[in-house]
C-alpha cells in the first residue's frame, strides 16, 4: 500500500470551489448529530478486515509467483497491473458521487475481489495469473477511495479525525502479516488463497455498515473540468506520483528483496507487522500534524523520509538491518496518505469528493505503481536491489521538492473547517 490503496500489491484510500453558485455544499448534518457519530464503528471494522485480508496476501503473493517459475520482469509487470487499471479509478467515483451508490458499490467491490484470489493458488501459467490478476485489480480500484470518502462525509468539519478510523487498517495489516509470516513457513503458501477470501468477507459485511452521506445534486461536468484546470491538482498529483513511485517499489519488491537478503516467512511477515506498527503513532498524531504544520509540509516530510529509507536499504548488509529500517514506513506512508487524503479533500469541488478521493488514488496506487513496478521488475532483475532501491530514492526526492516549492496559497495550514 501499496497496498495500502487497496493496498494490493497487483493493484492491493480544500481550496475554495469559486465558481460554486450552482451547487450546494454536502450535507451531513444528521451523520454529525448522530450519537454514534463519534464512535465510527464501522469504518473501523471495515479499515481493520479489510487490511487483515490484505496482510494476508499482498507481502506473500509476490512469493507465490518467484516459486512457480515467473522472473522478475513478470512479476513487475502483474504487479503494476492495478496502477494500469487504475485508469478506471475516477469512473468508478463519478459513478458513486453523480448515482449516490457508495454504500453499495463498496461490499461489492471487496466481494469482486474474493473469488479470482482464491483461485490464484490453483493455477501457475502466467497468462492465467494475469487473467486472474486484472479481475482482481479491476473491483479492487474503487475499495480505498469510496471508503475514505464515506469516512470523510461522515466526520464532517472534523476532517483530522480520519487517522483514527484509518489506524484500524495499520492495526489489521500488522496482525496479519505477522501471522501469516509464521503459518507460511510452518504450512506454505496455500495459506494465503483461503485466508483472504475469509477477511475478505468480513470486511464486505462491515461495508454494508458504512456511514451514509447526503450528497446534493451534482452537475460534474462542470466541477471535473474546474477540478482538472487548476494547476495546484496538477503539481499534488505529479508530486503524490513521484512520491508513491518509491513507495511502491518497496512495496512491490521488499519480500523478494528481504528473501534475497536471506530471511524467511517469518521475518518478512514481521517487517509488515514493524512498518505497521510504525504507523500507530503516527495515524494518531495525525490530527495535531495537520493543524499545527498543514498537509502539504506533512506530504514533503513523507517524500524526504522515503529518500532516505530507500537509500539505507540499499546499504543494509543482513535482513535485520531491514527490520530496524522498517521502523520509517511510519513517517513515509502514513504522512502521504493522511496528508493526502485531506489535500485531496481540501481541492474537491463539493460533491466530487469521491472522486478527488480517486484521483488521488490513481495517482499514488495507479500512475505510480504503473510505472514504478513495470521499470522496478526489468532494473531488479538487470541491474539488483541497489539500483532499484537508488531510482526509488530520487523519485522521492524530486516528489518532496515540487510540493515544497510550490506557491504559497497552496501551502496554507490546514484548518479543520471546510471552505465555502
């Protein structure tokens, strides 16, 4: 995540609208009077199932294709198949903003995605495991975006409080790889192909909970043109790109790279559970981040920590090195998601939240997996983990510095409140 975008690994989460006379702002004042409005209950519980399912398959499945014959450039090239499907993501948003579908489409999505997994573990030819991998990716690319957007609806002004409900996810990936590292190295891979598909569902029954928002009738022609015109959309998404480039590196070739390192299941399922752990405080601090720094300074501390992770990985002589740096995932991806999902948030013209929330996610789980995955396969296999682990690191850099840079109105502290 990156999977965490859906954090499938073959994927697998405002400025003033000044021209807004002719649309109302979102309404959601029955969510926010609601008691259980505080709690989020469901959120959690889907964040949490979802995640396990995820922890369950994704650090494990890049194995599965090493072991059944694939090179590298194979496996780069299914893994970046959910950034090329990807294209897809904004369709999906419009569809759920213009139709008011998003509490429907999000357990159909999850339940999409169960059986093709199982199915996997039955089958070894590549062209089969890409078959099967772009059904996958396709109901996968809606999941995150439509989840954080019923999240986001449902918190309101309250906007910051979006970790808390997200840091549920960190806690089900960490749970899960942990085990499912310990139980592939006693049991083998097959684990993985009946685990996920049983998170998998809990996590569609938790969607069919999910909070509900009152959008007003959206005219989103207009709204996606204004979205797409303003130049502050195109440097957070080309910047959120280059930035997700790195994570997706890791993400994609960190098993393989750790197995090359010599470790085992059980070591790379721990390296999951230290980087989600790594989360934790983060997610939690989040809110006071935001309001103290804003979420532009928190996406370029993300661009910077991953630059420097990629390049101590390079170095690490041992797999316990790479636990030790493991310990960065925190600062790297929980910063550019949070960060992130509120940039986007903040840029959204009102009523197109869920497709900001798609963009965004296009632009870190698709563009950047795409690329980063396609050229990451061919650059480990050619040239090793340290030129891969380099290319990364100054994607990262470039990312930090063109949000950095930016001008100032795009930099402004977030506030917490929505803008008319």
């Amino acid at each position: 995540m990156t999977f965490r975008h859906t954090r499938l690994s073959f994927t697998p989460a405002r400025h003033r609208f000044y021209d807004s006379d002719w649309i109302e702002l979102m309404t959601i004042e029955a969510t926010r009077r609601s008691p259980a409005a505080g709690l989020l209950i469901a959120p959690k519980a889907f964040y949490f199932f979802w995640f396990v399912a995820l922890g369950t398959f994704g650090p494990f499945i890049v194995l599965y294709y090493r072991n059944v014959g694939l090179d590298l450039a194979q496996i780069g090239l299914l893994l970046s198949l959910g950034g090329i499907l990807q294209a897809a993501g904004p369709l999906w948003g419009l569809l759920a903003d213009a139709l008011r579908l998003r509490r429907i489409l999000l357990p159909i999505a999850v339940v999409g995605t169960l059986i093709p997994a199982a199915l996997l573990g039955q089958v070894s030819a590549f062209w089969q495991i890409f078959t099967l991998t772009t059904i996958i990716s396709l109901f996968a690319i809606p999941i995150t975006p439509l989840a954080d957007s019923a999240t986001l609806a449902a918190l309101g002004n309250a906007r910051e409080r979006y970790g808390a409900q997200r840091v549920w996810g960190a806690v089900g990936w960490g749970l899960s790889t942990v085990l499912s590292g310990w139980l592939i190295q006693r049991l083998g891979l097959s684990l993985i192909f009946w685990a996920y598909p049983i998170a998998g569902g809990l996590a569609a029954l938790a969607a069919l909970a999910m909070p509900r928002a009152e959008l007003a009738t959206v005219n989103v022609v207009p709204a996606g043109r204004t979205l797409l015109r303003d130049r502050r959309w195109a440097r957070f998404l080309i910047s959120a790109t280059l930035i997700g480039c790195s994570g997706a590196l890791v993400h994609g070739f960190f098993s393989l790279y750790m197995e090359d390192l010599g470790a085992g299941g059980e070591q790379i399922g721990l390296a999951y559970t230290i980087a989600s752990i790594s989360e934790l405080p983060v997610m939690a601090l989040s809110a006071l981040a935001l309001r103290r720094w804003g979420a532009r300074p928190l996406m370029v501390t993300a661009g910077l920590a991953y630059a420097l992770r990629m390049l101590l990985y390079w170095v690490a002589p041992s797999p316990e090195w790479a636990l030790a740096i493991q310990l960065l995932h925190g600062l790297c991806f929980a910063s550019l998601w949070t960060a992130g999902v509120v940039e986007a948030q903040r840029l959204a013209p009102p009523g197109l939240e869920a497709t900001a929330q798609s963009l965004f996610g296009t632009a870190v789980f698709g563009i950047a997996v795409a690329l980063a995955n396609a050229i990451g396969g061919v650059i480990y296999r050619d040239y090793g983990y340290g030129a891969l682990f380099a290319a990364a690191a100054f994607a990262a850099l470039v990312g930090a510095g063109g949000l950095a840079f930016g001008a100032p109105e795009e930099r402004e502290p977030y506030s917490g409140e929505q803008q008319p």
